[in-house]
C-alpha cells in the first residue's frame, strides 16, 4: 500500500503544472498529449452544459470569446462575476475548474487519488489573493496543506540539486517572465528558510506582450502588401497571435523564421497570405523596450534588498518567457556571468511546490542529477572589425554551459569574401572568449556554392542525451547543406590551425543592417571606408559595453550613414 499523494501545483496566469514526487524526486506529469503544461483557460460549451479545461478550452478562445476565459488569477480575490454564456462564476469557482482538471487528471496518470496540495501564488499576492486561492483549492475537492511563493518554489527544487560547485552566497534571485506577468524576487537564505527580502514586478508585462509586437508587425506587413487597412476583427487578432507566438518561440532557437500562412483575412472574398521572413534580432529589436523595463525592476529589486549584482549567488530562470535568448544573454551582461536554464523554466514552480509537500509529509527527499551540457559549446568566428590579433579567433557560443539536454539550438554566421569556396567548422567547447583557450572537438569543410560575401550560413548543434551532437550547416537559399556527428565526452586534442571563412554574428539589428548594406556592390567606396569603420566602432562600444552615451552617438551617426547609404541606393536604382 502507497502512502497519500501530496501533490505540488503551479496555478499559474497562462499555464498551469501539477507535479509529485517519484520515489524523492519531483515530477511533473504529462497531462494533455505528453504535455505537463496545461493552458489556464475555461470555456463553458452550451451544446453540453460542460466546462472544458486546458487545451480544448483554449482553442475555443477564438470561436467562443463570450464562453471562454482566460487569465482568471488577475482576478483572484475580487469580487467579479464572470459570465460564459449565460452562467455567472466567481474567480475562485473558475480556477477551482483548472485545480479540479488537474487533479483529476493526475489522479487517474498516477492510477491513486490524489486529495491534498500544496498550491504557489506570487510573491507579491496579498491576503485575500491567497485566501481566494485556498478556497479555489477546497472547492476542488483538496485539502490545501499550504500556500507557498512561486519563487520560494523555485528556489526549493534548485535546493535539491547536486550542484558541482557549491553556492556561497546566501541570496538567490528568481526572474519570472511568464505569459502576462513579471515577477523578480531576492531570497535569503537563513538555514533551511528562505525569506523574500525584495519582490518586484510588472503584473502587465509577460510574454503576451511580446506576441503583441508582431502581431502589430504582421499587420504592417499586411497593410504594405495589400495596400488595406485590415479591420481589426477579433478573429484575424487571435489567428496573428497565435501565429505571432509560435513565430516568437521558433526564433528562441533559431535565427530566423519562415511565417507562411494561407488565408490569414479576405479582401473582397480574395484570400490574403501572410508570407515573410522573421530574424531574431528584429523581433529582438522590436521588443528592446519590454525587455528593458524588466531589468530596470531587477535593479530596483536589488536596490530594495540593498544589493549588488555581485552579492547575487544562484539566479534562477523561471517562466516560458526566460526561453529567448535574449533574457539570458541581457541578465548575463547585467550579472557578468553565464547563466542558462538547468531545469525547465516552465516547471519549475510545481516542481518546487512538490518538494514542499515532500517536506510537510516527511518523506525522504532525493538529489536531483542535472542532464546538462558540461561546457559551451560553440563555433570559431572571425570579427570583422576586431582590428586585434584574436581577429580570427572569437569563441562564438551556440548552447550555453548547463544548459539542459536534449537541446537543439542554430545560430546564424556570415561569409566573409565574394565567391569564397569553402567554410571551415571549427566546433569548441569551453568558457573563454577566444577558441584557443578552450578545446577542439571536431572540424570540417564546408564547401560552399558561388555566393556574395556576406551570404548568411546558419549552424545548428542539436545535443543528445548520451553526449552526441548532430552539427549541420546550412548555406540560406541556395539548397546546400551538410551534417556531421561528433562527440562532445570524448575529449579531443587542440589543434593550432587558423580557421577562415565565417564572420562572427553582428551585435544587433543596426549593425545588421550596416552590414547588409556592406555587402551591396552599389556601395561607392568612399561611403563603404566610413561605414566599415563607423560599423567596427559601434560593435566594439556594444561589445565591450561602453557607456550608454557614447554608444548612442556611435548608433546615430551610423544610422544616419546608413540612410544616405540607403538613399544613394534609390538614385541609383
Ligand atoms: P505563467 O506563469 O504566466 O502561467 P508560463 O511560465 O507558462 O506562464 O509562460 C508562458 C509564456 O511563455 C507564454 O507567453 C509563452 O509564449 C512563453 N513561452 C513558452 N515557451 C517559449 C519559448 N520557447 N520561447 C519564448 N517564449 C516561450
Ligand atoms: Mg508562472
């Protein structure tokens, strides 16, 4: 006989997680097509008189708006009335529907019923949120034993990790980027309790909002093409999103991202298509500003825990959102060190809720083993404008140390000369900027088709479980490819030779830009020497992180360069 299940659940805003502990270690269980992660939306169907939870509510947001809601938390602890259809619930009845699915659902994964919880709310909910919260857990039928902070969850299941190196600092700060709201909070640890010394947020700001932009951006792109103004209807504004948040999580991983879709609106019964090409650094660009405001609240969270980055041990990722790389690479500037997810962000929470209800019911807690890269790993580059002997020598970083496996992630390089016949490969892992510090695992030859310089040639590393990593290169657009497989535990001897032909990525959208234009032979070359050194400038300040006002007039006086590079282009036709 099994003793009870207590179980752990991350009742969150977007997207909700049930996990319990197997044998000691937390898990989080696949509810909806091998899924742990379950939408947190209802839609009542009137056809029925039933509540659909989770994904099939979800998919109803577009056809049923008047039946579906979504993001109830917001409301936890009002006294709002929520309609579908023609019933009225109160918050904590809808989200009793979501702990009610979840339950019910593990119940029957787990094959035993599972009746107590312990449940997570945000740091900054106050006590009638979480009363809101406990009676939504009771209505559901469960006995909640208690209610815990989602990064006090997140720092518990870290706890349980058999870290290589131990953690010094006593304070650990969680960044939660969920779906419409940021929370960043600073813990202490005082023995085996963890106290939150600062807790700041935007309950506006989440990855929503992020799908938001390019779904303006699409719009746009739509105008332009068919020379109409869409009507904003509802339907085309949950189709974009939908398209615009699977095109935000394609460009987590790769750097670029074909949009092409069928009939997304109709102009005069015609169908209209939305075919464009997305780069991640012009979505990043695009969504600089929202990212922004959320270090300036982890500045003020450490400004409110009288801190400094230094101070900061762990840092913990928590959230869908933390995916983008551009979280991890702005927070890793910011912090001066590495830092990459080494559990799911999106798990974390109820993982962490499950640990706690380990610990309430006294059972025996396990270590987790972390499956995660050992080293980065990464490809030799050439900077263009590093007028330095390490030139050709840049370390380029596509999977981060501890990054969690299986993992597959491509970066995009540019070639370096006009028809130049070959890319060399060179694959690093380690943690120094330049590759001769760190260790060769394996090279190979590129041949490439005719081409211009600056042609872009994308390189993926997908890492298995058993240290395998599958690299393949792709010349865009011209239909040449090759993959080839090395072994990243079996260490290799460093090799001294210099590796020609891929161009380090540009620091952002601007030099891009620069560098696109660059490339056209319509260039005269008196305009090409200002530009090729305006452009060195400005990546070095980026890269070295000079100070803001320099760096802005750098950027001015390449953008104006640019746009009379731009406009002699017109004259010439
Ligand atoms: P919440 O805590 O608000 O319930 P989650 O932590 O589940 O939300 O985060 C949901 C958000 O994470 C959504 O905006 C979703 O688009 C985003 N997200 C999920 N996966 C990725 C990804 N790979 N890249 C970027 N964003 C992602
Ligand atoms: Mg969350």
């Amino acid at each position: 006989m099994m003793g009870e299940i207590i179980c752990g659940i991350d009742l969150g805003t977007t997207n909700s997680v049930i996990a319990c502990l197997d044998q000691g270690k937390p898990v989080a269980l696949s509810l909806e097509e091998g899924s742990a992660i379950v939408p947190s939306v209802v839609s009542l169907d009137d056809a029925t008189g039933q509540l659909l939870v989770g994904r099939a509510a979800r998919n109803r947001l577009a056809a049923f708006p008047d039946h579906t809601i979504r993001s109830v938390k917001r409301l936890m602890g009002q006294e709002a009335s929520i309609h579908l259809g023609t019933r009225n619930f109160t918050p904590e009845e809808v989200s009793s529907h979501i702990l009610h699915y979840l339950v019910e659902n593990a119940s029957k994964t787990l094959g035993q019923s599972i009746q107590k919880a312990v449940i997570t709310v945000p740091a900054y909910f106050d006590d009638a949120q979480r009363r809101a919260t406990i009676r939504a857990g009771e209505l559901a039928g469960l006995e909640v034993l208690r209610i815990i902070n989602e990064p006090t969850a997140a720092a518990l299941v870290y706890d349980q990790v058999s870290w290589e190196e131990p953690d010094d600092s006593p304070y650990i700060m969680v960044y939660d980027l969920g779906g419409g709201t940021f929370d960043v909070s600073i813990l202490e640890l005082k023995g085996e309790i963890k106290e939150v010394l600062a807790s700041c947020g935007n309950s506006a700001l989440g990855g929503d909002d992020f799908d938001e932009r390019l779904k303006d951006f699409f719009l746009r792109h739509l105008k332009q093409k068919t020379g109409y103004e869409l009507p904003e209807d509802r339907a085309l504004s949950v189709r974009l999103r939908d398209i615009a948040e699977r095109t935000k999580i394609a460009l987590s991983d790769r750097p670029f991202f074909l949009v092409d879709e069928v009939a997304v609106a109709f102009i005069d019964g015609e169908p209209v298509n939305l075919r464009l090409e997305v780069s991640r650094s012009e979505f990043e660009e695009m969504t600089r500003d929202l990212l922004e405001s959320t270090l300036e609240k982890v500045t003020e969270a450490l400004q409110e825990a009288s801190l400094e980055p230094e101070d900061i041990g762990r840092i913990i990722l928590v959230g869908g959102a933390t995916r983008m790389p551009e979280v991890q690479a702005s927070l890793s500037e910011m912090f001066d060190r590495p830092i990459a997810h080494s559990l799911d962000p999106d798990l974390c929470v109820a993982l962490g809720a499950s640990v706690q209800a380990g610990l309430i019911a006294g059972e025996p807690l396990g270590h987790i083993l972390l499956d995660v890269t050992a080293h980065s790993l990464g490809v030799r580059t050439l900077h263009p404008y590093d007028f330095t002997d390490s030139a050709n020598d840049h370390f380029s970083v596509i999977i981060r140390r501890n990054t969690r496996i299986p993992v597959s992630r491509a970066e995009l390089y540019y070639t370096v000369d006009d028809q130049q016949p070959k890319v060399d490969v060179q694959v690093y892992q380690g943690e120094s900027p330049y590759c001769r510090k760190n260790t060769l695992i394996g090279a190979f030859e590129f041949p490439l088709k005719p081409a211009p310089a600056n042609s872009p040639v994308t390189v993926e590393f997908a890492y298995d479980r058993e240290g395998i990593v599958h690299v393949s290169v792709d010349q865009k657009g011209y239909n040449n490819s090759k993959s080839v497989t090395l072994n990243v535990r079996q260490k290799t001897l460093q090799t001294e030779s210099e590796a020609e032909g891929l161009v380090e990525k540009p620091v952002n959208y601007i030099s891009e830009k620069a560098r696109r234009i660059l490339a056209d032979e319509r260039l005269p070359q008196e305009l090409k020497d200002a530009l090729i050194k305006l452009t060195g400038k400005y990546e070095q300040a980026v890269l070295a992180g000079d100070d803001d006002a320099l760096i802005d007039e750098l950027e001015d006086q390449l953008l104006e360069k640019i746009e009379q590079a731009e406009e002699g282009f017109e004259t010439i036709g």
